[in-house]
C-alpha cells in the first residue's frame, strides 16, 4: 500500500465529490435537461472572471483556448508582443508565428516577472502593436506577471491585452472587465479542480469588435459560433459532457467558500510554501515575482533535480512537476492551486525534507515544516 | 422515481465500470505511470483502426479532428470532393471553406448512400480532386456510406479518401490499411462508450506524404507534432488524462468481447430495430443503405416528431434523437452503437410503441417487439 499524493501543477487532484458527479450517468447534450447545467456553468464563470461578457466553453485543452484568442483577433501580418519568461510565453509566440503573426519577443529570464516599464517601451517604440500577449502566471516558473499594471498600459490605446490565465484565474483575483483585460483563458485542470478537457475563453467589447474584422481562418475555435450557440445554452459541437457536469460541482464548492476566501487560502499556503522553502536554505526560482499558484525552487548543488523528482514520486509516492528546457533537472516545482489545503503544504514539505535528507542534504528535518506552520496557522 | 435510459447517437452510455475507472484519483500525465496507460490505448486504437500507422489521440471533439484532417492535408485553393448527405457532411465542407479549399458538393438526398459511379464520374471529371471527404455512417441521416467501394476507386492514384467514422468506427469493420482509407476520424463517445472529449485520427503512409508538404496553419491540431509525442508515449498538449484512463477499460471491455462479436452485437441489434420499426408500420429514413450506428424512422403522419421525442425523454424517461435541419421534427433515430445490449432494443421499441399508442397511432403494441425479438433471439 502506497498512497500517491498529487502535487504538480496540474492535473491537480480533484475532489472526491466532483469525481463522483462525473461518474453519473452521462446525459445528451442536446437536451434542457443539460442546457441547464450548462447555464449554471456559464453563469459561474462569468461570475469567476468577473465580467459581464460571455465565457466561452470549448472541448479542448489550454492550449486550445490560446490558439482560440489568436485566430480570432488577428490577421497575418500583425504584429504582437509576446512576453516571453517561461515555456508558456513561448507558446503564445509559437501559436503566432503558426498563424503568420509578426511576433516581437519580450524575453524575460525564466524566474522574473516583465517588467512593466519594458512593455511600456515597446509599445511605445511600435504602437501599431495589435496586443500584448502574456500569462497571469508562466507555470514553468512560477512567476506572477504584473496582470492590473499591464492593463493599465493598454486601456484606451489600440492594443489589447491578452492573458493566458490558465494558472492564475481562480487562484488570484483578476476582474476582467474591471482591470480592462481583453482576453482571458483558462483550463479545467488547475484551479478550477477537474481533470483536463475543457478550456475557458472571454473577450471584451473591444475585442470582439476585432474579432469581426479578424479574417484568420477557424472553425473549431470559432468563438462567435459558440458565442451565437451560448446565448442559446448550447455549443456549436459537442461538449466534454462529464466534465461539465463536474463543472457546475466545483462551482458549488467553491462560491460555498467564497471567492475571497479561495483567494486568501492560496495565498497562505502559497506564503507557507514559500517560507518552507526558504527554511530550508533552498533557492528561490522565483524571489521577487512568485505566483500563488505553485513554487518552485533549485535543488541544492550536487543533488540532481530529476533523480529527486522521480525519487519522490515513485519511492515516497508524492508527484511534484520538475523544470523544463535549460531548467530540466534543476528544479522542483510543488503546486498549491485548486484542491489544496493546509496539510497538503505539510506533506509537499515534509517530503521535501526526506528526501532531501536521504540526498545528503543537510538542512535539519522539520525545519521547512515548521516555518510553514506559523504560516498555515493563520488560518484557525 | 424515474429510470432513465440514453438511445441517442452519441453521447451513448458509459458503462458503470468505465464511470468508476475514470472516478479514480487523477493522476498526472508527464509520468511513467501515464505513459503506460497512454501506450495501452494507442495499441487498442491500432488494433481498432486495423493500421500500422499511429492512431493519434486530441483533447476535442470529433469535429477538431475532422478539422484537423483538413489543415493538415492541404493547401488553400486544393479542391476537395464532399459527399454531403446529411449535417455532417456539410460539416466536412464548411470546414474545408472555411481554410480556403475549394469545395465540389456532391450532394445526396438525405437518408440515400452515395453513389459509387458519382463518386468515380466526379474524379474522372476533374483528376486535380485532392481528396474525397466522407462519413462511414452519416449520423444524421442513419445512413451508411460504400467506404470499401469508394476505397477501390482513390487507390493507386492522387486522390485520398479521408472518413468520418464518429459513427462507424467500432461499429463496423473498416480495416483502415486493407481497405486503403487515407484518413480516418474518430469520437470518443461512440462506440467507444466514453463520455465526449477525445478524438482520434490516423493517416496512411501517402497522407503523411501529402501532410509533409501541406501549409495551412496549424498548431494545437498540428498533427506532425502530435506523432513525434506519441513516439515517445506522451502527447504535445495536456492530454484529456481521465478520458484516456476511461479508455484503457474501453479496450480491455470491447477486446474481451472480441471486434468480431463487437461488429455482430452491432448488426444484430441494428437489423432487430430496423424490424421492429418495419413491424410497426414507420416509414425508414435509410432504407436502402441503412447504418449499424442508428436506425431513423419517419413518425407517423399528422404525429409532431418532436413533440414524440419530448414526451419519450420526459415523460417515459427514454432519450432518442430527433432530425435536424429539413427532418426537424419529422424523425426519430434511435441509437444501437456503443454500450447497448439485446434488451436496449426491447426498451426502445416498448417506449416508441407506447408513445405513438398514446398519440392514436394504431399498430398493435408489441408488434414492433415482437419483430425484434426474433432476431435478437439469434443471440442466444
């Protein structure tokens, strides 16, 4: 008997009660019966994104809700700035150029947040930018990037600001229509505790104003068919079914805690995370910028971050995600977004430091576990 | 209390121990633990496919994978042949619109097969046809297109055929590689008996030729890409995780049975249906080249079929499809593809029986029954 904790960055656990929504008979979906579901599930994520436009639905992972946003808004030839500090960052410049996009690059060192006054220079230096593309949080990271002081740059200017929320929405506020966000995305598999298949996408006025004058072809991701058949509480195609079931538990769950407090509760596991880490003389991936959604640290000198990682999850049953590219091997990354609570960071830690130990690590045992209980106590 | 039974072509019921299967703690995809899974499944979609070639897996639905047939086979301006004989065969057109292609209609009367010596006149007429876009079995119209036959006549020349089978896949033998098909599709809520979600496409040795030279933009249905992640057990995006566990039980269930005995459960059951709305005097939507997917009937005349098909899901509990588009209320399809059983057949046809007694239709109750009884006893 081993038990397996799952602590990645998505997939990241599901509740038992979700899953056990799921697993009841499945309906058609082209009936009221499932339009009513569908209706709940809409009009709690409008209520999630904070916005008075539609969010879309679509059978299909993040990725697929990213390429949505840029296939809808554009035309080739266009040019946008891609804020490039993770491997999701990259992605966005890669779904461009896909599309025959002019993408202008904004690298940033994985671990750093964009620095405002750099978008600023930009799109100041080339105002014909038709939008700036970034993450709330680049998961491979870690990184929080300054999402409301973004926004503030392009409101009122001809850019539109596109976000990948897939690891933020849900885990911090990000009021869509309140900050002026244009585009927002985000995925079944993080804080909203599914597992993975559905993707989430709204657009402001502004953009779908663009969207009608973009002319890049689409048809599965054609978001204002889906937007003609969800005013209609349908989809154009058939919807992931179970997981829309699973859905509309999970918004249960949560407005029964209150969206404040889901926010508040991964800000303290996120600080307790965080002051483990530190306790354990571990560097920070990211020091200055860190997301709420997940930590990452560098594993000490000589201990090889992947050896670590599989040790954990295949000898101590715990599944953390590792880095990735040039990061690969270097890294631990421990999630805290979605279905996670207080004894999860005392878990996440406790191994840490177990393994650690048994690596040759010297940093004493519990020293990370206690730091993060003074944090996690706040919460009783 | 109602007992509630699901005969429509998709989603199709879930058996209970795929539910549960797929009720198990998620787990996460970048692992060894997953990669097994996953390389279980993509041996059954082999095995299912009857191909050597990689049957790829997406996190869509069925109409992302007829999509990304599309943008992966061909060029602006290529002209492509549509046998559109029902909703889903405009969808092949729409889509291949909407990247630019080239569309030659061949249109058939709905609830007719296309015509082999159409099919062959129109490549005659114009040789440059790039492909034939087709269903195996029109869902919408519950009719069954000559695929063996249309197969013999793109062989050995410049014309792929590229099939549909949401709805013939796991119902019907179509030996992808003897039969010569160049690409088939296929849904996970079929015959696979798995909730809507996932999607399947192979192509064969020539159409992975022509994808090498294709330029429509693509990314998240890059299919290129998606096989060099199968080669390694994993896929390019975050995979549909609890729909693939869901998957591996699928297989075990149908390779337990045997495909053999899967494509006769199928006939039988179709041909028993097709009795049994015989017997009851109804008028068959597909008389000649009726499919094994689903059986449609017109309803009686001065009967509103959808007022039949509401007060069977409602008020008998029994959920069939009616017709879209010209059928609107004019049929009823039941479906028997997927997790359906002799005694599936009893039910629809009482619950049909009783429906049309209580709208002053008068065939004698239990003749429709009767009918299928005796050729369901063939089972036995």
């Amino acid at each position: 008997m081993k038990k397996r904790y799952l602590l990645s960055p998505g997939p990241t656990p599901v509740p038992e009660e979700v899953l056990l929504e799921m697993a009841k008979p499945i309906m058609h979906h082209r009936t009221p019966q499932f339009s009513a579901i569908f209706s709940e599930c809409y009009k709690g994520l409008q209520k999630l994104f904070k916005t008075g436009q539609p969010v879309l639905t679509l059978a299909a992972s993040g990725t697929g809700a990213m390429e949505a946003a840029v296939v809808n808004l554009f035309n080739a030839g266009d040019t946008v700035l891609v804020v490039n500090g993770g491997k999701f960052g990259e992605r966005w410049g890669k779904i461009s150029q896909a599309y025959g996009l002019k993408v202008e690059w904004l690298n940033v060192e994985w671990g750093q947040a964009v620095a405002v006054d750099a978008v600023a220079a930009a799109l100041k230096n080339n105002p014909s930018i038709a939008a700036v593309l970034t993450q709330g949080s680049e998961t491979s990271t870690t990184v929080a990037h300054p999402i409301r002081e973004l926004a503030q740059l392009t409101k009122g200017t001809d850019t539109l600001l596109v976000v990948d929320g897939i690891t933020a929405v849900g885990v911090v506020d990000m009021p869509m229509d309140e900050w002026g966000i244009d585009v927002m995305v985000t995925g079944s598999q993080k804080a909203l505790m599914l597992p993975p298949g559905l993707a989430f996408i709204a657009l402001s006025e502004r953009a779908w104003k663009r969207n009608a004058a973009a002319k890049l072809p689409r048809y599965y991701f054609d978001l204002k068919r889906e937007r003609d058949n969800q005013a209609k509480d349908t989809t154009a195609y058939t919807p992931a079914v179970s997981l829309m079931i699973g859905l509309r538990k999970v918004f249960e769950l949560m407005f029964a805690e209150g969206l404040d407090n889901v926010y508040k509760r991964h800000d303290t596991l996120a600080r307790a995370c965080r002051a483990g880490v530190a306790a354990l003389g571990l560097k920070p991936l990211a020091p200055l910028s860190p997301a709420n959604s997940a930590t990452g640290f560098f594993t000490p000198d000589g201990i090889d971050g992947g050896k670590l990682e599989k040790g954990l999850r295949d000898n101590y049953g715990v599944t953390f995600a590792g880095g990735q590219d040039h990061l690969k091997g270097k890294i631990i990354r421990v999630a805290h977004l979605g279905y996670f609570d207080t004894f999860d960071m005392i878990v996440a830690l406790g191994a840490i430091e177990m393994s650690l130990a048994k690596a040759g690590h010297n940093a004493p045992l519990g020293a990370g576990v206690a730091a993060a209980q003074k944090i996690l106590n706040e919460r009783y």
